[in-house]
C-alpha cells in the first residue's frame, strides 16, 4: 500500500495537521492522545491533492508531494 491509498482509508477521521513553519511540508497526526487539539479531518484525496477541513481555516486542498 503506497502513501495514497493509505490517506484514503482515513477519509472521515480527525486529527491535527501542523502548518509548515519554515518550508513547504504540511504533516497530519491521526493518534495524538490530546483530543482537545482535533483541529481537522481529511475529506478527500486524488491523484495529487489532499482536502481537508480545517475547523480554523477551513477546506484546504494541499498538494500530496506537500504532505509528510
């Protein structure tokens, strides 16, 4: 199973996904034990974006090459 088709069957859940800071790489946590800090859930993915809602700045389409 390759990076893709491991996303897709965590469509639906939520998690946390980090902003990048300093470079161009997005990174989405779906085991923190903190759920107070579930801030977005992956809605869907194609051959070369990410979409996900975030509860702050809402539907983001990142690019898959962009996310760790």
């Amino acid at each position: 199973m390759n990076y893709k088709e491991y996303l897709k069957t965590l469509i639906g859940r939520r998690g946390t996904l980090d902003m990048p800071k300093n470079g161009p790489h997005y990174t989405l946590h779906f085991n923190e034990s903190d759920s107070r800090h579930k801030n977005a859930h992956l809605v869907d993915v194609d051959d070369n974006f990410v979409v996900i809602h975030h509860d702050v700045y809402g539907i983001l389409r990142i690019p898959l090459s962009s996310l760790w």
